[in-house]
C-alpha cells in the first residue's frame, strides 16, 4: 500500500532536471505514486518544468533554471508528491494479439525447457497474465510491464542480442515488454506483435501511456502476417476494451 | 531557391537542431546539436533562430557546392581550416557561396563538431518540433539519417546581406563541471574523489549517444544495477566495469545504471567538443553554481545578436590587447593568430 513507502526523495538530476523517487525497487505502490504525481503536474504544470518522465519508481522532471530554482521547485514537488493520491481513475485497457514461438518468438523453446514445461503452457501463463504499462523508455514505444507471472521471472540472456525484431514480446527479470522497434535485447523472445505502439503520421503516434493496463492473446502466424499489413498502413490492430 | 550540395562528407555529420522535446515520456530521445552554443552563433550570423536547424559537421572534412544560385552560410564550432577556391573562410563568420562555388572545410583542428547555417535554414517536415536527425528511430528531415555525398538542400537564396562575424567570449577552460547525483549514494567516498580527482579522456568509441571515458575503473557500493529510471543529456553513469559513460543528445531516455553526477549546462558542449584522447578533469560544483552558470549560458545564447560585428571591419580588442601588455607579450595588432581580431585577408 502506498502509506507504507518511505516519503519520496529529490535527486539533483543536474541543474535542469530533478528526479523524485519513490522507491529504489520495482514497486507497484511506489509505481501508482509516480504516476499520480505525472498526472497531477499534468493537470496543474508548475511553472518553468517542460517535461515528465515516469519511470517504475521516480519521475524525472526536466525544467528551465532561468524560470524557478532548483530549491523552489523541489518544494513544490514534494508538496504534491506528499499528498495522498486520487483514487486511480479508470486505466485503459488494451487487448494485444502476439504470435507466439517459431520464427517470432525464437526463445519460446528455451524458456519452456529452462523452466521444466511446454511452450504451450509458456504462453498460457504469459497470456493469463494482467499487466500494466510501468513506464515507456529506451527506445520509443518501448513499453515495460508489471504483472508478469511469478513462475516466468527468469534472469536476462548472458548476452544480450545486438538485434531483435520490430513488435518483440518478450520478457526479462520479473517484467514483460512490448518492444516496437528493432533493438538490442538481453530478454528472452517468446513472440511477435503486429501491433505499432509507435508509428509515425498516425494518430496517435504513441499507443500505449504508462498505467494502460494490457493482456495478451494468441493469433497464428498468419493471423499476423495480414495485421502487419494492416498495422503498417496505420491501421490501430490492438484492441481497447471498453468496461 | 538555391541548392547547397553536399559534396562529401565524413562519418558523423547530420542535421541538428534544439532537438525534439515533449515526447521522452515514449521513449524518443531528444537529439539535437552537440554544442547548442556553436549552433546558436552560426544560425545567429546568418540570421536564423538560434536553434534553427544546421548541418553538424563531425570530426572530419567535409565540402558544400552552392547550384542554381548563391547560398549564405555561416561556421562555428570546433576550428577548421575552410575555404572557397583557395580563399581562407574565418571560423565564426557569415560566407556567401556564388552559384558554383564550393566550400572546403578540413578535419577539425580540436574538438569534434562544426555547425554549417545556412541562411533560411535548413527546411523539411520536423517531427515533434525538430528536424533534428535521430538514426535509430528513423528521424530527420530532411534525410532520417547521417549525411551522405550527394544528397542536397533546396534553401533560401542569398539575401547579399553584408557579411558578419561574431565575437565569442572565449570558451572557459580548465575542469568539466558536474553536479554529483542522482545516484552519487551508490558510491563511497573514496570512489566519489576517485571520479573527481582523476584524469579522464574521451575513448574513440564514443558517439553521440554516449562519451566513454577511459581512466581508473569506479567502484559501486551496491553493484551496479539500480531500476532504470531517466536522464538526461550529461547524465554520467557507472556500468559494471566501472568505466563512466557520459550520455549524450542521442542516449536512451531511461538507463538502469547508477548515475554519480551530473555534467552542467553550461559545460554539456564543452564535453562535446573534447577530442577523443584529451586529458580532462571534472570538478564538482553547487546547485546554486550550476543553475548561475545555466542562466549565463542561456543569457549568452539570447544575446548573440549583440555580438555581431561587420566582417570588414578591423577592431582592435582593447580588452585583449592591454591584458596582452600587461602580461609583457610583444603585440602585434594586426596578427589574427594572437587576437582574434578578425581583420579578414
């Protein structure tokens, strides 16, 4: 719970930016607070910040020394960070398709003999999970996820891949992650998605905001084959669901 | 309009801005010009916004045609030798290529990044605000990639404004000043002075993402994973094997290693333009310093203008010419080389 977090800290980030951090660990409590305090200086800016990023754990804030201080600035965000949090509203939620194993998830194998099972209940457990978007970083889109199955918490690849295709689904450590560019990665490749959580000259450009909640389902290869199609024309492939 | 053809061009060269900020949130690193200085005085000889989008031009040569018209340019950065058909271009100086004409710039005589302006600036179809080239996520305009031999900009033709110089203060030397933080507690002290009391230099694999310094192997306290959180341009982190990187305009937005401080502002551009194999050493100023120093940096940017001098015109540097008597140097007022009195050939 969030009354149990130890009250946030200021990080001099240099003379432009400043982190407030939570927590030091991977904490959905001290993750919620990150994102009630985005959202809170989203509704009310302070005056002189120009940008958010929210991370698991802190909330870096960059800001312009020529318009507020770094003292009085970071009074301010405590102010905010220190109040009691509005009850989350409604978070969206997103239905993700992923093409599982093969030549899109060329670990799938792997992980289901690391961990003593089949790939088939690999990917029951990886799409019965609930998942939350912590934080988008890295490279654009890049979206991390909380709520991975505790049964697939695994350590990262001794070594990282230089290269890992577009729309990876992959997981590291005690996360999920949907990757949408080509990138370096040391976490393991259990599919592909058609979906875009970054394309340019469509709107939105950006899919998915930290705190979306996603999960996952299974679609053939050729399932996947026409929504990249699709997806490349702009179309949006991910589903919303409405509660 | 009037083309400026890029003739050739080495590894390094791109098209930079302010950079592309509002969207770190998702993962889109800011890019933007190594030295926003240098970039701000070549855009502000040609009449530009400061920010406006330039050719950075890396450590080596690289030359410009002007075709269907003559173009006005202007360069400022790291010092090179440049010149039009054998006749000498002073660095920070506005130049106007006749149609035909092309300019030569040499490798970089210290430090790494030259800015090229050009009057009108460069166009194309920013994203996010910015042209600013961004391989990796395929963004740039008007090529979403580091400049090649051929390609070209369709730009303003040249007004015939009379040419400028800019008389810059000269670069500060000594120490790269940092901020210690965020993560200075993953360190001891001793590491801490280790960091600050030892001679670094830029290793030749570093780029724009990331300056890798070579020197004593930092220890953390912790080890070195922490969750990833943000940085930001200067941010200097400690991987496991201890040897810093200090993250650049291209770094990723979030990094999962300690941070143990922080470059400032003001010395973000300086970092930039030390050569690969310098001997440097950082010093640890206050907040207070630092954010005085970022006001002086951003007030110098904001008063460019005001340091525009016409580039035919001999003006002695009264300043610099009695600091030089007083020290006993035998002057010369007339040699360019000793003081920066651009009386141009």
């Amino acid at each position: 719970m969030a009354a149990t977090l130890p009250p946030p800290r200021l990080l001099p980030s240099g003379d432009s930016a400043v982190t407030v951090e939570f927590s030091r660990t991977i904490d959905d409590a001290a993750n919620e607070r990150v994102l009630a305090l985005d959202k809170a200086l989203a509704a009310t800016p302070i005056g002189g910040m120009s940008e958010t990023i929210p991370t698991y754990r802190s909330l870096l804030v960059h800001y312009d020394p020529g318009k507020i201080g770094f003292d009085a600035l970071g009074e301010k965000l405590l102010a905010i960070a220190c109040q009691k949090p509005p009850p989350s509203t409604k978070a969206r939620r997103w239905r993700i398709p992923v093409a599982y194993g093969g030549e899109h998830g060329i670990d799938l194998e792997d992980v289901a003999k690391a961990l003593n099972t089949t790939p088939d209940d690999i990917v029951a457990r990886h799409v019965g999970g609930n998942y939350r978007v912590a934080m988008i970083g890295f490279t654009p889109g890049w979206s991390y996820l909380s709520g991975l199955d505790k049964s697939l918490h695994m350590s990262r690849r001794q070594s990282p891949r230089l290269f890992t295709p577009a729309g990876t689904i992959s997981i590291g450590g005690i996360q999920a992650g949907i990757q949408c560019l080509a990138a370096p990665s040391g976490w393991h490749l259990l599919g592909r998605t058609p979906v875009r959580t970054y394309q340019l000259h469509r709107n939105p450009t950006f899919l998915t905001e930290p705190g979306d909640r996603v999960t996952f389902f299974a679609i053939d290869h050729k399932t996947f084959d026409e929504q990249d199609r699709a997806a490349e024309a702009g179309e949006i492939i991910a589903e919303q669901v409405i509660a | 309009m009037s083309r400026l053809i890029v003739a050739s061009v080495g590894p390094a060269s791109s098209v930079q801005d302010g950079g592309r900020h509002g969207a770190q949130r998702y993962g889109l690193t800011p890019s933007g010009a190594m030295d926003r200085l240098a970039l701000a005085a070549a855009n502000t000889l040609v009449g530009n916004e400061p920010f406006a989008a330039a050719v950075e031009i890396g450590p080596f040569g690289a030359t410009f045609a002007a075709k269907d018209g003559a173009v006005r340019v202007a360069i400022a950065g790291a010092p090179r030798n440049a010149d039009i058909a054998g006749r000498p271009v002073a660095m920070d100086t506005s130049i106007t290529l006749k149609d035909g004409e092309t300019l030569t710039l040499g490798f970089a005589r210290g430090g790494a990044f030259t800015y090229l302006a050009i009057e009108g600036a460069i166009k194309g179809e920013p994203v996010f605000g910015s042209l600013a080239v961004n391989a990796r996520a395929g963004l740039g305009s008007p090529y979403p990639r580091p400049l090649q031999a051929g390609d070209e900009f369709t730009v303003d033709a040249a007004s015939g404004a009379p040419e400028l110089r800019i008389e810059l203060p000269k670069p500060a030397s000594g120490p790269i000043r940092v901020v210690l933080g965020p993560q200075d507690d993953e360190f001891d002290d001793a590491n801490k002075a280790l960091f600050l009391d030892s001679e670094w230099k830029i290793s030749a694999t570093s780029d724009r993402m990331g300056y890798r310094l070579e020197g004593p192997a930092i220890k953390h306290l912790h080890g070195h994973n922490i969750v990833s959180d943000g940085t930001v341009n200067g941010s200097i982190q400690v991987p496991g094997n201890g040897s810093p990187i200090a993250l650049m305009m291209d770094r990723g937005t979030s990094g999962g290693y300690p941070k143990i401080a922080t470059v400032i502002t003001a010395d973000v551009g300086r970092l930039a333009q030390t050569s690969a194999g310098t001997t440097f050493r950082f010093k640890a100023v206050t907040m207070a310093e630092a954010q005085d120093e970022a006001r002086k940096y951003q007030q110098l940017i904001r008063t460019l203008p005001d340091r525009l001098r016409s580039s035919d015109t001999v003006e002695l540097n009264i300043e610099a010419l009695s600091d030089a008597n007083v020290a006993g140097y035998a002057v010369s007022a007339m040699d360019a080389g000793t003081w920066q009195v651009t009386a141009e050939p």
